[in-house]
C-alpha cells in the first residue's frame, strides 16, 4: 500500500514544483525570449550563406555551405575592425561589405546610421559620411554606393571618393527625395524610395512635395524645463497628400528626367526596374484605392504602357509579389480576383494573366521560381490557423508539400531558390529554425530553442486550445482560449479577451505567441480563462470574409465580439458577469466599442493607443476602408466610441503614449473629453515620451503590471 500511495502522489508533488510566470520573467529578465539566427544572407551564388555569429563581444560574419551546413571560414572578425558587426550587406560581387551602426529610429521602420565600407581584400574601413545617412546601397556593380542624406539623394563614387549630388531642393517638412514621407512608410511599407538600375547606369526615385500637407504637433518633455514639439507632416482622413513625382538620373550624363503618366494618379505604392536596363514598372492607384494599373515605363523614349488593370468593388491591398522570369516574357503576380488571394502568370506583351494557383484557401507569401519553373509559396490551405510550404509548377501542375510538421512554416530561400531556411513553431512551442534542400529535405538545424523548451517545462503553463462557433448570423468565428492549470469544470471563472480584429489581421493562429502568450498564461496562473476570436474583417478566410466591413469598420467587428461573449457566457464553466476585453491600436478602439456599444455584455475594458474616431487617423489606411469623411460620414461616427460613452456603465482603463506619431494620443483625450461631458467615470495612464509601441527600459514592465492589476481589481 505504502509503494502505491507514493506512485499516486508523486505527479501531485512534481505539479506543485512547477513555477508561476511573473511578469518580471517576460519584461524585466526576458527568460521567454527564444534564440534566432542573426545576420542569414544567401550569397549570390545561392550555394553558400552567411550568418552573423557572435561570442560575447566578438561578431563573425562566418560563410557556410548550404549543402553541407558546415562552415567554410570567417569572411569578417569584429577583432579586425574598430566597429560594431551588426547590420551589414554585400556588394553583388561579395569584395565590399557595408556596416550601419549607431543606428537612430525615426518612425515604425526609418531609420538613419553611420555606415562604413569594408573591402574585404584590403580590410580597409571608410566612412561614408560624418552625419547619419539613410539606406547607403551598392550599385550593381558595387562601385558606387547611393544615399539620402537631409531628404536629399547623393551617390558617392567609390573609384575616387567624390560625392554627387543628385537633388538639392530636399528640406524638413518641404521636400523629401528618395525616402517616403510619413503615410507612404507607415501604410505601404515603402521606405527607401530610389533604385538602381540593373546596369547600375540609372538611378529611379521618389519626390515628395509635402508643402500642403498640414502638420501634426506632439509635445516632447525629456524632463526639460520647457518642453519642446516636434512637428511632422500627418495627412488624416481626407485631407491632402504630398504631390508625388518619379524622376530618374542618368549617371553618364548627370541629367534628371521627370516620369510623365498618362493618367493622374493620387498613390504610387510601388516603383522598381524589370530585368531590363531601361524598363521600369510601376504600380499606380486611384485615392480609393480600388483601382491599380500595372504599369511599364521605357527611359529610353520616356513612353509608358498600361500593362494590365485590376479593379475591386471594395478595396486592393498593395504587395511585393512582382517577380519576372527570366526570359524577361513573364511577370508573376499575386491577385484576390478570384475571390481568394493566388499566383498569376501575365505574359508581358498582353497582360493577359495565368492562374498557377486554386482553391478557397489564400496564398499568404510568394517566395520566388527557380530555373525549372518550379513556383514556391506559402498557403494556409491546411486551414486558416496554419501556414504550410509547397511548390508548383507554372501551370499549376504537380503540387508537392516540402514542409512537414502543421502549425506555422516562415521560409527564405537562397538565391537561384535551390535552399531555404525555414522557422516553424506552433501555439505552444517556440522558434524551430532549420535549413533544407528544394525538396523540402532538411540539412542542418540551425536553432532548435531546446533551452527555452527546457524551461518552459519548468513553468505551470497550459496549452492553448483552439475551437469555432457559429453566431446568430450563420457565421462561423475562429477562437482560442487558454484555461487556469488547475481548471476545474464545475467551477466558473472570470473570461478575459484579448482582440486585434484589424482588416486582414489574424490573431487565431497555430504559431508562437511570444510574449502575450506568457502573460496569457500568468492570468490563467491567477484563475482566468483568456480567451480570443477572430472577428469578420480579419484574413485568411478569403476576400469576402475580410472585406465586407468596408464603409462600415467596427460594426460588425463589435456584433462578433458581442457574439463571442455571448458564446463564452454559456459555457458551464463561464462566469458571464466577469468577461472583459483588451487590445492595442485597433485592438483599443474595438475593446473601446466593447464597453460601450457592447455595455450589456462586458465588464471591464482596457484600451491600449486607441483609435476613437477614424477621421483623426491618416488617409490611406483610413479611406481604403471608409473613403473620405466627407463621402461617408455616418462610416465615421455611427462606429466611433466617443458617441457611445452613454452607454459606458463597466471599468474602462485608457492608457496612451503621449509621443505617439501614428495613432496620436489627441484620439484618447478626445475620449477623455466626451466622457467627462457624459458624466462617466473611467481610468487614464498615459506613458510621457513614449510612442505607440509604449516600450524602453522599464516601461513595458510597468505597463503590464498596470494591466494585470487592474484586470484583477475590476475583473
């Protein structure tokens, strides 16, 4: 009996030696922090690669063979040079290397650095320039190397370290040349704005002319006495953009040529060169943005061709996905004109296009084709939570899977695409990153993050369970939950929601959670069910799914949440007083909605950087869904949860960053406003300094110990 009582007690023993996540573990020590592999490049005969491998203050830049994994020799020691190895880049012929360093950030993904040149033959260092620089890029055949310095593009010729000017008109908050100006960057991803040819005779750029565009000012404190502002162009909902124009330079001759279109178009999301010296394509849009032409510009006799068209009753989301084959015949091009988003082939001559891929499932990344015209690509077609690798042949012939495990494959492939790297995780397990063969055969693991797995054993975590249901609407919602260890179904717990709900957003999804999944798991720690549903507008599920909240977002974003709500609420083991709701961003403005449109139904709501009204945020991500304010404003306030605080009666916490440059703090004091003119009580933290991100040493430690309580007073 005694031999029995102890093998029954023992799984008792070794669950209580399992540790609670602190909020200290994810923000302050960063113990779930997984490994990755720094600074992976193919070189540019797609046989080798180089990563960046550091031991302690010492980085190599080490070169390995793809087929093999195993190192070949050490291209760059740190010892050698007298600057930090991080960021770096190759010339095409692998004889020069670029270094930015002291990296300063200037919005979501700008930036400007020192850059240095290598010579790896002579490991000779020189500096391009004494001020920060934007994007230093090597010309095709890397003697020269052009930047943006001060809005202004300049080349600096390698051969005999002269400089040239390109522009000289650039000014703050004036002119920009060969960079984005603030919308273009935070809504098209488009930051560096010049390109070379690919003879490298040809320089292809953006200007932009903000001088109409009307400013925003933020305060900036820095605990001076005084504070100062910082003033930046910040075109919101219908009002005007920068004038935009394309030019190209002419390095023989030093001449700029202005591009002249036939049509006049409000957004150029995308400009770049074919395989051809002298035949750029660029893609050109209406403001609503429902209308693309594909266009192809000839610098030789400055003529322009509309190449094909695409038109959208609601709204075309702009990608990279422009590949031309290499007989120089052939575009692969990326559509949802089908109802879903899949591959196209369109012959050059007619813009006649070729659907390569089928199905109602949506290509969610298209990595590139390889000499036998084999088309790889990334899919969700073993459901929408899951993202799995496959390849096909260019009429859509033989499919073959390469990747194995389901859950979430990120893939990059070497140049001529004969290797790839491949980052698999799942809901619960953390980064896998491995390197394979074009077949799909893995060759080395790379990272396994073993450690971190270790460790999380050690932890009293649960696993994330995914489920659906279907609402009064016959619409059938995606979620997950995660439940308390000890869940116990007899009893009913507190439900806490956590929502994105953005157009085209998923946050359903079989991958790594990072760190909202190990505070996750701290709420579950202190007796709460955390719970989140995919609401209508999000992606993944086809065209139709995520665009039929255009004119109208946030409403049936908030009848869905309600829905979830209603459908957690009649689980046996829900408390249905008890369900709250947070998010940040969009998230903030739908958990705003949720206490106030959805008063009934949810006890407390904490909003992150909230949009409140859409006519405060910009014009191109706003009227891509709503058009203009003065089109559509019944879109704009019917939905804006600063004309629904009447209906506020639970715990709201509104917490912003007073130096937010994109979704600008004055929406949350404009909620503040109408709640205080309503009468209703809530709570305000507001971060000084702090941008929409709310990050930098302590704060975001701060920030989720501020949540958490307030989760567990009100909740």
């Amino acid at each position: 009996m005694r031999k029995i009582y102890l093998i029954l007690i023992l799984p008792t023993v070794l669950m209580a030696q399992k540790k609670e996540v602190t909020l200290e573990n994810i923000w302050k020590t960063y113990d779930f922090y997984p490994k990755s592999v720094n600074g992976f490049k193919s070189m540019q005969d797609g046989n080798y690669y180089t990563k960046l491998d550091k031991n302690g203050k010492n980085s190599q830049i080490n070169k390995y063979s793809f087929r093999t994994g195993k190192k070949i020799r050490t291209i760059i020691d740190s010892k050698n040079i007298d600057i930090d190895i991080n960021n770096y880049k190759f010339s095409k012929d692998e004889k020069k290397c670029l270094f930015a360093n002291d990296t300063e950030k200037i919005y979501r993904y700008s930036s400007k650095s020192i850059y240095h040149i290598y010579y790896l033959k002579t490991k000779k260092l020189i500096k391009i320039s004494d001020d920060k620089i934007m994007y230093a890029d090597f010309s095709p055949n890397g003697d020269k190397v052009a930047y943006v310095n001060s809005n202004n593009l300049f080349i600096k010729d390698l051969s005999n370290n002269k400089t040239i000017q390109i522009t000289t008109d650039g000014e703050l908050n004036q002119y920009i040349n060969g960079v984005t100006d603030w919308v273009y960057e935070e809504e098209f991803g488009l930051t560096q704005a010049f390109f070379w040819s690919p003879d490298g005779k040809q320089i292809a750029f953006y200007k932009f002319d903000e001088r109409e565009v009307k400013e925003f000012s933020m305060d900036v404190f820095n605990s001076e006495l005084y504070p100062s502002q910082y003033q930046f162009k910040y075109p919101k909902a219908g009002e005007d953009n920068s004038k935009l124009s394309l030019h190209v330079y002419n390095i023989d001759n030093g001449e700029t040529t202005m591009i002249s279109l036939e049509k006049d178009y409000e957004y150029i999301p995308r400009m770049n060169w074919t395989k051809s010296n002298d035949l750029l394509y660029i893609l050109a849009m209406n403001r609503h943005q429902n209308e693309l032409d594909f266009i192809l510009y000839n610098t030789i006799n400055s003529s322009s061709e509309i190449l094909f068209s695409e038109k959208d009753k609601y709204y075309i989301d702009v990608h990279d996905n422009t590949n031309f084959t290499d007989d120089g015949q052939s575009l692969i091009w990326t559509s949802e004109k089908s109802g879903f988003n899949h591959i196209y082939l369109v012959n050059l001559e007619n813009g006649q296009g070729q659907q390569v891929t089928t199905g109602n499932w949506e290509v969610t990344k298209y990595h590139g084709m390889n000499q036998d015209n084999k088309v790889f690509y990334t899919s969700n077609e073993e459901g929408v939570i899951n993202k799995s690798l496959y390849c096909i042949n260019l009429d859509g012939s033989d499919k073959t899977k390469l990747s194995e495990d389901l859950g979430t494959h990120s893939s990059t492939f070497s140049n001529g695409m004969k290797y790839y790297s491949n980052t698999y995780s799942t809901a619960d397990t953390p980064p896998y990153i491995s390197l394979h063969n074009h077949t799909g055969k893995e060759i080395r693991v790379l990272e396994d993050n073993a450690d971190l797995s270790t460790k999380m054993e050690e932890f009293d975590l649960t696993k994330k369970e995914f489920f659906s249901f279907i609402t009064s609407e016959d619409i059938e919602l995606n979620g997950w939950m995660i439940k308390p260890s000890d869940f116990d179904p007899n009893k009913r717990y507190p439900v806490f929601m956590f929502l994105y709900g953005g157009p085209g957003s998923q946050q359903v999804v079989n991958s790594w959670g990072w760190f909202n999944y190990f505070w996750h798991q701290h709420l579950a720690q202190k007796g709460y069910i955390v719970a989140c549903v995919d609401n209508r507008g999000t992606g993944g599920r086809g065209a139709e799914f995520k665009k039929m909240t255009y004119l109208q977002l946030g409403k049936y974003e908030t009848i869905d949440q309600i829905e979830a709500n209603r459908y957690l609420a009649k689980l046996p083991y829900v408390d249905k007083n008890r369900i709250g709701i947070q998010g940040w961003s969009y998230g903030g403005y739908m958990s705003s909605l949720a206490i106030t449109k959805g008063a009934n139904f949810f006890n407390t709501a904490i909003a992150v950087a909230p949009v409140t009204n859409w006519r405060y945020y910009d014009n191109i991500y706003t009227e891509r869904y709503m058009r203009t304010p003065q089109e559509n404003a019944s879109g704009y306030d019917d939905n804006s949860p600063i004309n629904h605080v009447d209906s506020l009666k639970g715990n709201y916490l509104i917490i912003h960053g007073t130096a937010d440059d994109n979704v600008h703090v004055q929406n949350t004091y404009e909620m503040v406003s109408a709640l205080v003119k309503a009468n209703k009580q809530f709570d305000l933290f507001v971060y000084p300094d702090k941008n929409h991100g709310i990050y930098g040493g302590n704060t975001r430690l701060h920030l989720y110990n501020l949540m958490t309580d307030y989760i567990l007073e009100n909740l």
